[in-house]
C-alpha cells in the first residue's frame, strides 16, 4: 500500500517506518525541515532504540521517503496519518492547531477518494471536526478513520511491531477494511484489532493513560503514607501485586509521572469533562503527582537544611524515564529547578537526553561526560531515571568521588540494607531505613 504519516515526531517517525518494514511505500512528512534533513541523511533526530537501523534499511530499500512537501506526499498515498503534536493548550485543553492545520493541507492537497487516519491523540469527537475541516476544502471524497497510537517510548518499535491491541474507530466499512489488512502483518501472534465507533476509540487513548497515570499515582500515595506509618512500600507493593485483579505492572512508586502524554492527556480529560462532568479522580491523580515531584526535594531539604548555596548535587538521569532522550514534563525538571532555586549547583549525567536537557538548562547546570564524572565533588547523589547502567554501579567508587555518602534514590533501585552496610546515607521513596 501506499501511505503517508504527517507528523515525523516519535509516533510517526515510528509508525512509517514500521509501516514500510512490511512493505508498504511509506512517505513521512513533517514541517520541520532541519528533521527531515536529519532524516534524508540516514541519521534520526530521536533516540528510540532499534529505530535507526530500520529506517536506514527501509530507505535504502526506497520504500520510505522523508520530505516537508505535504501535497505531493498526499498525491502519492490512498492513507494518509496524521500523527501530529497535540500538546497542552491554555486552559488544560488538547490543542488541536497542529491537527487542524494538517487536515486542511491534505484537504487542499487531494485529487481523488483518501482515507485519514487519526494516530495523535485527540479529544472525543475530533474525528468529526477533522470531516467537518476537510470537506470545507475539498468536494473529492474521503473517509476519517481514529486509530490511537498506545506505543511506549523506549520501547516503541517493539510495541508498534508487536501491539498488545490495535484500536480502530470508525463508520467506514471499506476504509476500515483496507486499513485492518495494513495492521495485519503485526498482529500474527493472534493479538487483536478492536473496530468500534471514532468516539469510543478517541475515549480508548485517553481511558488507557488515565488508568496507568491513576495507578502510578496510587502506589506514590500509598509510598508517603508508608513512610508516615513505619511500613514498607516494596513489601506492601509486593503484597498487593500478587493479587491477580491488581497486578504487578506500574505500581512501582518513584518521583512522578511525566513525559509527553500522561501529563497533557490527564488535563485533556479534566478539560474535555468540564463543567457537565467533574473529573474528580483524574483532578487527585494530578494533584498527588505534582507533590510527588518535591519528594526528593523535601528529603533534601530536611537532610540540608532550605539554603545550598555552595553545594553542588549530582544527578543520575534527566529523561523522564530510561532508554528514551525525551524531557517533556520530565519530573527531572522539578527537582533540579527547585534545587537551583535553592542556591545548589548540578552536575548531571544522562547517557541520552543531554542534548535535550541543555535545550532546558542552558548552562544553567554542567553535563558530566560519564555517570561518575557528575559525582566529583558533590555532596550528595540524585537518582531520577532508572536507566540499567545505574542499578548496579561501584559504590566504593561513589563514596570516593562524593563529599559525604548520601545518595536519594527517586526510583528505589539499590538496597537500603547493603546501602547502610556500604556506609551510605541512603533515602529512597516509602522505605524503612530509606
Ligand atoms: N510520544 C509518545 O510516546 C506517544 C504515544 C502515543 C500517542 N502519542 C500522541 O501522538 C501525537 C504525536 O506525538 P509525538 O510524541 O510523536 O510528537 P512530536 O512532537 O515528537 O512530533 C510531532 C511532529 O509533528 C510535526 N508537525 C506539526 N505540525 C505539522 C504539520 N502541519 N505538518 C507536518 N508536520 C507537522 C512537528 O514538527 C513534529 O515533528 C500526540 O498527539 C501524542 O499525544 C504520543
């Protein structure tokens, strides 16, 4: 098949090459036109594990393309996806501009029957704002189909390959067929295609995020309350886990959530309920991961004292979580402008998202080369993303390099037991002797 996907950003730089890995002709439009050079030159502007090479392959092969001209790519495809930003507007909304502005392209840019397949994540009932904005352009016909993208970054060529379900929404019995047989090379392990209306699979997305955003928000709670009460949060986790109705996937406390979705897609919900439907759990989901940011900066702060002027802090990881570079709303963000704002210096190291990192700081804090290069001279060590490389690192090394052996472990990978042992000053999220 031939198709299109507006939008090269992580989801459609994903999406098309997945696409033209099973063979079809894929064209990857963005406006962006230092991305595509990026692109065109064999190199990916994102780190995502397995990408790169699969994109080298496939447009080696020709069978896909990366180009900033929309109309062409449109004229050339019978799909075409949008997979556009559609990042926090001013009052919690979804902002739908990117979208708009991408329908009425295509809209222009169409000579014949296209098929408009939704990937960003939009609000309940856009699949019909988008029909509503391209027949304002355009008399040839077409079909609005929803198929919300539920890929992990880190771990996104993986999932889009091997999806757990695809969701298709959408009244269009033609269109909905030929885009089923474009998904069925990757769900030969017998996983499923859901096709329902466009406003269920629009409500899908949203639904999936505000589940595992409300359960990371949970166990965080719990973690604080464990503290409070003399208990073990890994205990308790554990405890709980076992519980098949509960299960033992992302009920891991930490520092918060962030990223470039549970943030901005738990607003959208709140927004999208308004004043007919108050969304009254999602608003305490917020609420407990905006505290639950601070937590390493209140441990700081009762360790230190509210004045670290002088101090420097090291810094193991700033990605919002491992193996991606993404630093959208990464609660890194939290921690290390509150800990400048209190007069600490920062030597952070992240083994992917520095370049990103530096767009935020500036040269605000120093970015060490190698994790243990962050270490020299400071008084404690911040563990913020559980990259692998820091689970099992030299910690007389560590104790070495710092002033004093403190470390704040915002993701609960070491042992408070052999921390203790090792002679370490260890806190960590909702744990006794941590
Ligand atoms: N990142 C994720 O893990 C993830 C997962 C599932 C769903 N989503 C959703 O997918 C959508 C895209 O997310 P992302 O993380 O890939 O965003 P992104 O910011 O990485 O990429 C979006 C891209 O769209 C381009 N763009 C904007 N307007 C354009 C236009 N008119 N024409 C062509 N290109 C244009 C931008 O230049 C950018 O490269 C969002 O709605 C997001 O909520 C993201």
């Amino acid at each position: 098949m031939k198709l299109s996907v507006i939008g090269t950003g992580y989801v459609g730089l994903v999406a098309g090459t997945c696409f033209s890995e099973t063979g079809n002709e894929v064209i990857c439009v963005d406006i962006d036109e230092a991305k595509i050079a990026t692109l065109q030159q064999g190199k990916i502007p994102i780190y995502e594990p397995g990408l790169e090479e699969m994109v080298r392959r496939n447009a080696e092969e020709q069978r896909l393309l990366f180009t900033t001209d929309v109309t062409s790519a449109v004229r050339n495809s019978s799909i075409i996806f949008i997979a556009v930003g559609t990042p926090q507007g001013l009052n919690g909304n979804a902002n739908l501009e990117y979208v708009r502005n991408t329908s009425k392209s295509i809209a222009k840019a169409m000579d014949g029957f296209k098929i408009i397949v939704t990937k960003s994540t939009v609000p309940v009932g856009t699949a019909d704002q988008i029909r509503q904005w391209i027949s304002e352009e355009t008399s040839h016909p077409f079909a609005v189909l929803s198929n919300p993208e539920f890929m992990k970054e880190g771990a996104a060529v993986e999932d889009f390959m091997k999806p757990d379900r695809v969701v298709l929404g959408g009244d269009d019995a033609e269109a909905l067929e030929i885009v089923k047989e474009l998904y069925e090379p990757f769900l030969r392990t017998g996983n499923q295609i859901l096709v329902m209306d466009s406003r269920s699979a629009e409500m899908s997305k949203y639904a999936a995020n505000a589940m595992l955003a409300t359960k990371i928000s949970f166990i965080n709670e719990v973690s604080r309350l464990c503290e409070y009460m003399g208990a073990d949060i890994n205990d308790v986790r554990r405890a709980i886990a076992l519980d098949r109705r509960i299960g033992q996937h992302f009920i891991f406390p930490g520092v918060g959530y962030g990223g470039s979705c549970f943030p901005k897609d738990i607003r959208a919900i709140i927004s999208m309920g308004g004043d007919q439907e108050e969304m009254s759990l999602m608003k305490a989901v917020e609420q407990v991961n905006e505290r639950q940011k601070r937590v390493l900066v209140e441990k700081i702060k009762r360790r230190f004292g509210a004045k670290l002027s002088g101090k420097i802090f090291a810094v193991w990881g700033l990605a919002f979580k491992p193996r991606t570079d993404d630093m959208r709303d990464a609660p890194a963000i939290v921690v290390i402008e509150a800990l400048l704002q209190m007069g600490a210096r920062i030597q952070a190291f992240d083994p992917e998202a520095t370049v990103e990192a530096r767009k935020i700081f500036g040269d605000r804090i120093v970015y060490a080369a190698r994790n243990y290069d962050a270490l020299d001279g400071a008084s404690a060590l911040l563990v913020l993303t559980e990259w692998n490389e820091f689970r099992r690192p030299d910690f007389e090394r560590i104790k070495e390099l710092l002033k004093e052996p403190i470390i704040f472990d915002g993701r609960n990978i070491y042992d408070p037991v052999d921390l203790k042992k090792l002679g370490f000053d260890y806190y960590s999220i909702g744990r006794k002797n941590g």
